[in-house]
C-alpha cells in the first residue's frame, strides 16, 4: 500500500493526513524527506569542513603544530575567491577561475610567510611554533579587515550548479551535490598522493621522525615548507568552495578554526581519515541539531564531542605520532 | 614565621608602589584613574593564568572563559535577582571554578597540544551559548548598567575597591607560589613523569591548580563588572585569552610578578593604540611576533636568567650552617 | 618481597620481555644482567609502572601491583632512579629532592605554607648522603654528569622507599665515581636497611656487591642465583660467550 508523504511544514501543530484509508497523526514535522534532507545537507558542510581540516590535520601531522591561522586562511581563501570572481566578470567563467587561482593565492601568501618568518622557528620548542600561528591569525585577520572591509559579500555559483534537483522529495541545492563529489575526491587524491607519491612519503616519514629523515640527506626544512604550504592550500580551496553557500564575512575564521580544532581532536591527531570521520559526525549532528533546536544548534555537535572524548580521549582514530 | 618570606627587596618595591596606587586618584584624571583599574583587573587575571602557564606547564589557551564567567555570574545575579551584592560576588569566582572543574576534567586527561585545543573548542562552547542566548545574556548587546552597591558605585571607589581585592588575591597566589603546591607544580611542569615516579597524582594536582587559577579569573571577572558596570561576550572571547597570554610571555613567564608588567604593558598600549587606530589586533600580533624571535623568556625572564647565576655562584658558599 | 612471574610485553612484532622471572628478599642487594637490548630497562618500566604488561604477574608484598599507575607504584614503597637523569632542571637541588619528601609527607598540597621551610632536615639529610649539600642551591640543569646521578637516587630517596629500584647507577661514570656510587648502594643497604634492585653492564660491580643476580638475554631469564652459580652456570656462558 503505497503512502503519500506530505512535507510538513515545521509548524508544530497536529495535523491529520488522510492517506488511503487510514488517518494518521503526526505530532512533531520531523519526517523522514526533512530527515533524509538535513542529513544530505549535512553531509555537504562536512565535505568542506573535511577539506579544511585535512588541511589542519597534515600540517599538525608533519609539524605537529596546529596552524592556529588555518582559519584565517580559509577567510582569505573566500574572499579572494570573490574578488577574482567580481574581476573576472562573476558568471561560470568568474567561478571556476577563482576556485583555481584562490587556493593558489592562498598557498603564495603562506609560502611567503614560511620562508620569512616561519622556518626560522623549526628548532625552537613547539609552544614558539604555536605561538607564532596565533601571531599570524590576529594579523591576517586584521589585513583582510583592512584589505576587504567588513560587508558581507557572497558570490553566485555557476550556472550548471545553480538551483535544486529533488531528492527525498524535497529540493536539494546542486551546489551541495557537487560538493559532495569534491569531498571525497580530494580525500582520495591525498590519500593516493601521500601514499603513493615520494613527496608524500618523505612527509609522513618526517611527521613521524624527522631527524631520520635530515639523516638521510632530505632537507627537512623543505619537507615542512612543502605540508605547510599543502594545508594552506586546502584551507583556501575550502575556503573557495564555500564562498557560494554562505556570506563571506570578517569573523569566518574564528568560526571555522574552532570546528576544525575540535574535529581534529576526536578525528586522531594527524589521521586524514580522521578528518573525514570527524567531519561527518560534525556535519550531521550540527544538521540535526538545526532541525531540532535551531537556535543551540550548536550544541549539538559539541555534545557528541564530549561523548566521543569521554570514552576516547585521543581521538577515534590513531594519532599520527 | 609568615615574614620569613618577605625579607626580599622586591616586597619593599611593591609596598611602595602599593602606597602610591592608594595616593594617584586624588592627583591624576578620571580617565587614567580607570585605566589603571582596568590594569589592575588585567594583571589579576593574567596572575592567575600565569599559576597555570608559567608555573604549571599546561596550555592554559582559553583562560578568558572563566574570566567571563565570574562576570556573567555576579553581573546577571544583580541584575535578575534581588539577592545581595556579596552573593553576587561570591557566586562569580565559584561559578568561575566549577566551569575551570568541568573543563579541566576533560582537558588534563590529555597531553599539551590536546588540552590547549580542546579548552579553546569546549570554551567557545560557553562564549557561543552566552552569545546567542539573548534572553538570557543580552546575546550579542550584553547587558550594561549593572547595578552596583553604594559603597562602590563611584569611580573612585571601585578603584580602592579592585586595588585592594586584587592586591590580596596577588599576595594570596604569592603564598601559593611559595608553597609546596606551588612547589610541585613547578616540578610537574619540569619533569611530569618524574613527579609520578616520586608518588605524585600529576593529573589531580593539574586539576586542583587548575581549580584555584580559575577561581582567580573569577575574582578578576567580577571586579571587572564593578569597573565597567557590564558584561558582553567579548569577556569571553578567545582573542582576549590570546591578549593575556601574551601578557605572561612579555612579562616573563617564569617569574612571579612578570605577568603584571606584561599586563601593564599591554592594557597601557591597547589603549594609546586605540586612540589612532583601530587594527589593534594586527599590533598586538607583531607584538607576539616580536616576543617570539627576540624576547622568548619575557622581560622580566631575562633579568632571571642573570640573578640565577649570580644567585648560584654567591649563595652555595653563604649557607654553610 | 617483590616476585615478578612469567612477565611478557612486546611492543608491535617485538617482543621486548618475553617470560621474566625474578626475586627479590627484603634486605637483598639484587642485581639483574643482560647484553644490551635483553629487556632490562623494560622490565624496570613495568615493575614500576611506566610500561603496561600485556600478561604476567609483579607481587610486592603480597600485593599485585601489576597495573597499577607510578605514583600509586611509588606510594607502596618503591622508588626507582632512570638511566638517563631524569631530574628537574629549572629548580635548584634541594628543591628536586624535597619534591619527593613532601610528596612522601604527603604534604604536596599544602596551599598556605612556605615550602623553604617544610621537610628541610630530611632533605638535607639525603642531600648529605649522596654528597651534594654543599650544592643545594645550584639550579640542577648546571650540574656535572657525575652530580646528575647522584641527585637521582637522591630523589629516589625521598621517598623513603623499602625497595629501591636503579636504572644502570653508574652509565657514564669514570671508575672513582663508579666505586664511589657502588659503596654509597651498599652504605644504603647495610645503614638504612633498604633493599635494592639494580642493572649494569659493569660485571666487575656487579660481582663484587650483589647478592643475587638474574641474567637476562633477549627479554627472558636465563637464571637467577648467587654470583658463584651464575659464573658457573653453562647457560649464561653461552648467552654472553657463545659457549666457550
């Protein structure tokens, strides 16, 4: 017996359907199509915060410093994908443009950094390091304010990934579609590069080691330059990626560094899968927690951290080092 | 017995110095009047941070929450409930200490990197619960016009009022410091796995210290309510705990007053910067950058490093009983 | 008074203590011997607790101490000095060993009273001992190679233990120093009636001043004896001289 599902509008209120014969109540609008919709949005905000943080979470692997700037990067990243956009004339051209060059901005402006500043500080004690990231966050964070000014700003997506297509019965942005291609693309094509590849396997090495790697004759300084460099890059392609779906704002890295963070610690220090196993739990729970509580919806995902730290402080997965 | 410990010549400095405080209402402007309230509710907190940083090793990073806490509570006490003002101020430091228990559980079952990470993400829990619950809090605005008792409602008076709280609470953690708590937290920042060799439960000690340091910021948070008449989320904002945490690091984190001098320093500075621009931030992050590469152990930590070795060569020979 | 059994710990594929066996009689002086990489090290982890065992038994007085954490390990009665000084750098000597006394006072959370003034004739005392009093207020990360050990088993000392557990005493030292570390052991033996526990490459130290040794090889026990039946015995020619 076939049933119609109604999309209930989340009003709250009792309302009889009349499906074939039977009358049925339903208290609460929690049905499954704005279950099954929530959980795909869901799913999207956690491919980008996955990119973001595979980003934070290879560069705390190899460096074992988290780049407390990640976040501000992934601003940078947005931003700079607007603004290449608007230059190049907004449209399809202006986006797939700025998806490309932002990242790439992204990872000169942390190249620069690096290399002036940031090696210098290799042979000091991590806390140097770590102080050194909270440096850089207050002052990209003050260069963007300066360079981009506070007004919100977003850009358009391309045509072919505008509108919605029908999923569960109710619409799903296409632009979430797509992000949920490019999450596990980029998952796959890190693993295949640090699994595969030399570079990538000098790097995991030098997380794990790094005097043995300078003892065989690798200049360990590069190693780091090249991860650092590599995470940045992620942050600013997150960064782009999300430009569409939300207002790109001041403020968007303290945000995101802090969701990163946390998924990073219940992900496993340094584990890429971790990343991925962290965001989602992170995307879905905040999902749900949007649909149940709007307003707190962010406790949500932090109450499934605690859980996840009281029974596992380290993380779910094995730490890197 | 208790004056064995002040025979130093740094007490008499401070006596001085405590006798002028008591004097510069009367001979200077209001406005510097409040500032150096202002200072004095700083250096408290960047005090008590300093116990769990400087003295205990631990990656104290989200230290304002507590902060906040204490100021929310005594703020929201006097302002919703017709309960007495000394509830109002007792309830802050209280409220202050069980938050800094909470968290801590979480945070101490973890090494460093973990336990700055998760205290920055389980604090802006707090800092976004106190942000977005509007009815409550104020959200965003906060709350201002905080009712205050007679005998501090003038500028003046909460002056004294902060001058002589904070002074006690510093000679208080100075007790501390000298005491075989302070004593084996030092030696847990030193050598933890020694600690527990020698019958140490290193992670309840860190616990406890982290109980009184919190306990202090809530001190500090009240006073601050009694300073500025309000309460807004920005007391719990992790930039601010970046702030204070720079304080102990210019003003020498291995010392004991040095976080004062920090305190000093920075709250001076902030408030001559603000009058030019308002990228105080991007100041504050060459500060630290500047800390980093050239001042590691802080102003007060180079003097250090000079009276220990004069101290070692001098004294091994004067204390022959 | 301390009865290790069938202990096993291996870490991945390599099994670092693999069956270790050992006794050791209140007032004894027990050494345990090995070629390097036999486990001993290891086996001192996991009797005094860094180290978890995978399976095995470790008694001490009739108690299982088996898994329990360090400093619980500590508040039973052994204390133990690490092959590589393991000391407080940034604080003077006298507040290194006074650590461990007031640890052992159970005073270490006394929040209102001077710490200069609390257990100070005890730490002296030990400080006396080992022979650094005349340098209790050098800060500890400026002392000689020599000091650093002393300053060791003076930490170990605080904590008045009945078993005394030390990690290769004399790595490092010159021969004075090395005789002078042996007759401090047996002066702590013999004076405060401590029982103790040691490694060592060193045979001549080894045969001279313990009274049972327990030779290891690739993480399990060969024997454990008198000197005399340990030089006699044909297995441990063989582990040490390929049966000569």
């Amino acid at each position: 017996m076939g049933y119609e599902l109604a999309l209930i509008n989340p009003q709250l209120e009792p309302c009889k359907l009349s499906i074939g014969q039977a009358t049925m109540e339903t208290s609460q609008a929690i049905t499954l199509a704005a279950l099954g919709s929530h959980l795909l949005v869901g799913l999207s905000r956690a491919m980008i915060l996955f990119i973001v943080t595979s980003g934070l979470s290879f560069v705390l692997g190899v460096l074992r410093v988290p780049n407390v700037a990640h976040g501000s990067l992934f601003m940078i990243g947005a931003f700079a994908a607007h603004s290449i956009a608007g230059a190049l004339g907004g449209g399809s051209i202006g986006f797939w443009s700025a998806l490309f060059l932002a990242p790439l901005v992204v990872a000169a402006i942390s190249l620069i950094t690096e290399r002036l500043l940031f090696c210098h500080l290799y042979e000091r004690e991590h806390l140097m390091l770590l102080l050194f990231t909270f440096a850089l966050m207050l002052i990209l964070g003050d260069l963007t304010k300066m360079t981009f000014g506070a007004a919100y700003r977003s850009i358009i997506a391309p045509k072919i990934l505008q509108g919605s297509i029908s999923i569960f019965g109710s619409p799903f942005p296409k632009y979430n579609l797509f992000l949920l291609i490019v999450g596990p693309v980029v998952a796959i094509g890190l693993w295949l590069f640090s699994s595969k590849t030399k570079i990538g396997k000098i790097a995991r090495a030098a997380a794990v080691d790094r005097e043995m790697v300078g003892a065989i004759g690798i200049n360990v300084s590069w190693v780091f330059a090249f991860a650092f460099v590599l995470g940045c890059f992620l942050a600013g392609l997150g960064g782009a990626l999300v430009s569409p779906t939300i207002s790109v704002t001041i403020g968007m890295d303290h945000n995101v560094i802090i969701e990163a963070f946390l998924i990073v610690t219940i992900g496993g220090l340094g584990n890429m899968w971790g990343a991925m196993v962290g965001s989602l739990i992170f995307g879905i729970t905040q999902s749900f927690g949007i649909l149940l509580w709007p307003q707190f919806a962010i406790v949500f995902p932090y109450a499934a951290v605690v859980i996840i730290l009281t029974l596992k402080p380290t993380g779910m997965l094995k730490s890197v080092w | 017995m208790l004056l064995n410990i002040f025979r130093q010549k740094s007490l008499g400095v401070s006596v001085v110095i405590f006798f002028l405080l008591l004097i510069t209402p009367a001979i200077i402007p209001k406005f510097y009047t409040y500032i150096l309230a202002v200072i004095f509710v700083t250096a408290l907190l960047a005090m008590s941070l300093n116990m769990l940083v400087g003295h205990g090793g631990l990656f104290q990073f989200h230290h304002a929450v507590f902060y906040g806490v204490g100021a929310y509570t005594a703020g929201l006490i006097l302002v919703k409930t017709s309960w007495p003002w000394y509830i109002a101020f007792a309830a802050g430091p209280v409220a202050a200490a069980l938050i800094g228990f909470v968290i801590g559980i979480f945070c101490v079952r973890l090494n460093r990197l973990y336990f700055g990470m998760l205290q920055i993400s389980l604090g802006s829990l707090v800092w976004a619960i106190a942000f977005r619950w509007y009815d409550m809090t104020g959200g965003d605005d906060g709350i201002h016009g905080i009712p205050m008792p007679e005998f501090i409602s003038s500028l003046k008076s909460s002056y004294y009022f902060v001058l002589i709280v904070s002074g006690i609470c510093i000679v208080l953690m100075y007790l501390i410091y000298k005491s075989p708590f302070g004593s084996t937290l030092q030696a847990i920042r030193d050598n933890p796995e020694r600690c527990a060799a020698v019958g140490i439960n290193v992670k309840r000690h860190q616990l406890m210290g982290i109980v009184v340091a919190t306990f202090f910021a809530g001190v500090a948070g009240v006073l601050f309510v009694t300073v500025e008449g309000s309460i807004f989320p920005d007391l719990m904002f992790w930039v601010l705990s970046l702030e204070v945490f720079i304080m102990c690091l210019l003003g020498g984190w291995f010392t004991f007053g040095g976080p004062i001098l920090g305190a000093t320093a920075i709250v001076s500075l902030r408030t001559f910067v603000g009058t030019y621009t308002e990228y105080w931030t991007l100041i504050l992050g060459v500060i630290l950058i500047l800390l980093i590469f050239f001042l590691p152990d802080g102003i007060m930590g180079y003097n250090y490093r000079e009276k220990i070795r004069s101290w070692s060569a001098g004294r091994a020979v004067r204390d022959m009983k | 008074m301390l009865c290790v059994e069938k202990l096993k710990k291996s870490f991945g594929d390599f099994k670092a203590v693999n069956g270790a066996y050992l006794t050791v009689e209140k007032g004894q002086i027990v050494a345990v011997i090995g070629p390097n990489g036999a486990g001993k090290t290891t086996l001192f982890n996991l009797i005094t607790g860094q180290l978890q065992s995978d399976s095995g038994s470790i008694v001490f007085n009739d108690e299982n101490i088996n898994k329990l954490p360090p400093y619980k390990i500590c508040r039973k009665g052994i204390a133990r000095s690490f092959q590589i000084a393991n000391i407080f750098p940034r604080l003077p000597v006298f507040r290194n060993v006074q650590v461990s006394v007031l640890s052992q006072q159970k005073l270490s959370n006394k929040l209102f009273h001077p710490a200069s003034q609390m257990a100070v004739e005890e730490t002296n005392h030990i400080l006396e001992s080992v022979g650094l009093l005349d340098k209790k207020f050098d800060v500890a990360g400026s002392l000689s190679h020599g000091d650093k050990r002393a300053l060791e088993v003076a930490i170990a000392l605080g904590n008045e233990p009945e078993l005394l557990i030390l990690d290769e005493p004399t790595a490092g030292m010159s021969p004075e120093e090395t005789t002078a570390t042996m007759s401090l052991i047996q002066t702590l033996a013999d004076k405060q009636g401590l029982t103790i526990l040691f490694c060592e490459h060193d045979m001549e130290v080894v045969f001279n001043v313990a009274q049972s040794i327990m030779v290891m090889q690739q993480g399990h026990t060969i024997i454990q004896g008198a000197p005399e039946e340990v030089r006699q015995s044909s297995e441990v020619q063989k582990a040490y001289l390929g049966g000569a």
